[in-house]
C-alpha cells in the first residue's frame, strides 16, 4: 500500500536531502515542508490519544450513587466521588481535564465547556447549555443567582466528565438492579408526554422513585407499554378497513364456534392491548 505524503519518514527523507543539497530551497518548498510536518504532528497526537483514551476507559469503573437528592427522593454520584474514582486513572493515561464557561448562544442559558487534553499534544473540546439552578423541581426559587450558577457548573461538570469519558454511574452491579442511561431516561420522557400518561402511576407500577431509577432491564417493557398505549389511542376510524373486516370476521366465527360447540381458528389480527395501567 502507497504511503501518504504526510509519513513522517517521507518527510525526514526529504528534509534530509534539502540539508545535504548545495541549492538552497525555496520559500514555497520550506512552506510546503512546515505544513506537512505540522499535519504529520497533528496526525501523530490525534492517534496517540485514541489509543490512549481507550486504554483509559478499559480502566473506569462505575461510581456508585451515595448521596440522596431530597426534592427528587432519587440518589446521585457526586462530582467528588467521581473526580476521586477518575482522576488517577486519566492522568495516568496522560489526560487533563480544563473546565471554563462560554457565552452561550440560547438565551437564559449557561455553558460549561471542558478541554480534554492529552500529553501527545492532541486536544478536543466539549460543551453543554444548561438553565442556571436556581429554582426547585416544583418551580420555587430556592437559591441566589450567584449559588445558583455554582451549582450549574458543578452539574455540568458531573455530566461532561461522565460524558467524555464514559463513566457510568449508579448502583453497583452486584447490589440493586443497574439503572436506565440518559438516553432511555430521555425516550420513556418522551413516550410519557406523548401519551400523557400519568407519571405517578408509572413510577408506581415499576416501582421507584423517579424515572433515572427504572431498572434496565424494565426499560424493554416499559417502552412497550407506552407504546402500546399510543397505539391504542388511536380511533377506529383511523384503522384500514381490511382490518376491520378480519376483526368483525374474527367474532362472527367465535360466535358460530360458541353455537356449534366447535373451536374456530382465528385470522391474524392486532396483537391485544392490555388494560392502561398508567392513565392519562
């Protein structure tokens, strides 16, 4: 396979060949040479932080969740214990994590951003927006602007380090059941408002808390039955008339079967929808 311009040992030849040269080379030459010497660099960095990176997260471990939210009755990993758990294991890697605030582009928003750094000399940044933290779950304000924005950048912080470095965090596998991610998290929100079930009839039938705290192996179920309830929402008239006439197909043999005393297979049909346990 024909190497690229950009190997470094192409471009170690051909330096080298410039300095045994009696011409001197010209300015676009040495241009030329810087840039692809820059892009080699650039290259080299690049592919020693992946190979770093992935070294580094072979080592993280889930954080447990210690400290209890009182407004949401749920429990959360702690910036701290997170930083304790993390810190040693990234920078022995050769990483560095920079935390600072950017003007952010939504209104009444706030952006917590964060550099990860890698000793190679390769850096990649990210970022989240985030409303300040000022108010309760139930809409009071409960802090000062000023607490409220510490308390925003400590939670962007929380959620960019578990982010960029994939830490999961949550009960340990060997005790409590291991919790949905924020990606489920964010879809049975979603099905919840679409159907406008009843929240509190949700976390009672599964039994917990909050939702973060549906245990994964429920998100399979609970995504199910909410759609199964979006389906059921839909009128009679909406359905195809083919469908109609194999269902009223269906119970007018049932009634035979029932008169004859003889069993009568069905056609095929909408798989039945239990009964709404969440309401709307």
């Amino acid at each position: 396979m024909e190497k690229e311009q950009t190997d470094p040992d192409l471009l170690t030849i051909l330096i080298h060949k410039l300095h045994k040269s009696d011409d001197l080379p010209s300015l676009e030459t040495i241009a030329f040479l810087d840039a692809m010497t820059e892009k080699s660099n650039a290259r080299k960095a690049e592919i020693l932080y992946y190979a770093a990176m992935a070294a580094c997260q072979g080592e993280l471990t889930r954080v447990a969740n210690s400290v209890e939210n009182k407004q949401t009755s749920s429990e959360y990993a702690p910036l701290e214990a997170i930083i304790e758990a993390a810190a040693p294991i990234y920078t022995k890697h050769g990483f560095s994590l920079s935390f600072y605030e950017e003007a952010s582009p939504i209104v009444d928003m706030i952006r917590v951003a964060v550099d990860i750094q890698h000793a190679g000399g390769h850096c990649r940044a990210r970022y989240i927006d985030l409303p300040p933290d000022v108010a309760g779950i139930a809409g009071k304000v409960n802090k000062t602007n000023i607490h409220g924005k510490c308390s925003t950048f400590t939670y962007g912080r929380r959620y960019l380090m578990c982010l960029v470095l994939n830490i999961p965090t949550g009960d340990d596998k060997d005790g409590n059941q291991e919790r949905i991610q924020p990606p489920q998290e964010a879809e049975i929100r979603d099905l919840l408002r679409r159907t406008q079930a009843s929240v509190p009839d949700f976390l009672k039938y599964f039994n917990i808390k909050d939702v973060p705290d549906l245990p994964a192996v429920a998100f399979p179920q609970a995504r199910h039955m909410l759609t199964l309830k979006i389906k059921k929402e839909i009128k009679e008239s909406d359905l195809k008339p083919e469908t109609l006439a194999i269902q009223q197909m269906d119970e007018a043999k049932q009634v035979v079967s029932e008169m004859m005393g003889e069993p009568v297979q069905s056609a095929p049909a909408f798989p039945e929808i239990p009964e709404d346990p969440f309401g709307s």
